[in-house]
C-alpha cells in the first residue's frame, strides 16, 4: 500500500476555494503577513501545528494540509 502525500494548502480569509502551495511560496505568504518577524520559524511553527489537522490563519491568509 502506499502512503498517501500531504499536500500544503493556502487561502486568503476572504476565498473560498483552497490551493495547492509550495513551501516556498507559503514562506513568502509568512514574510508578507508578518514582515517583522522570523519567517522560517514562523513557517515550522505553522506546519507543526497543521500536521495535527489543524487550520492555522495568519492576517489574512489560512494554512491547512490536505491528504487526498
């Protein structure tokens, strides 16, 4: 069997729909969202916490996983 691949997910709080993110795009969603602070923990902060299945919003962008 294989294992299914988690796919990282963003959208802004004001879409409905979800889109498939690349890690380097989600770092510069962080960098725009937080400009003063450090991006790449912000981002390991973030993927740790949607790991556990949960939607994390940062300003006005939502980060989730999806396993399909």
């Amino acid at each position: 069997m294989s294992e299914k691949k988690k796919t990282f997910l963003t959208r802004f709080v004001n879409e409905k729909r979800w889109v498939a993110t690349s890690r380097k795009d989600a770092l510069r969603l962080v960098q725009e969202e937080m400009p003063h602070t450090d991006a790449e923990a912000t981002l390991r902060y973030i993927e740790g916490e949607i790991a556990k299945g949960k939607t994390v919003t940062l300003g006005e962008c939502k980060f989730k996983l999806d396993s399909k």
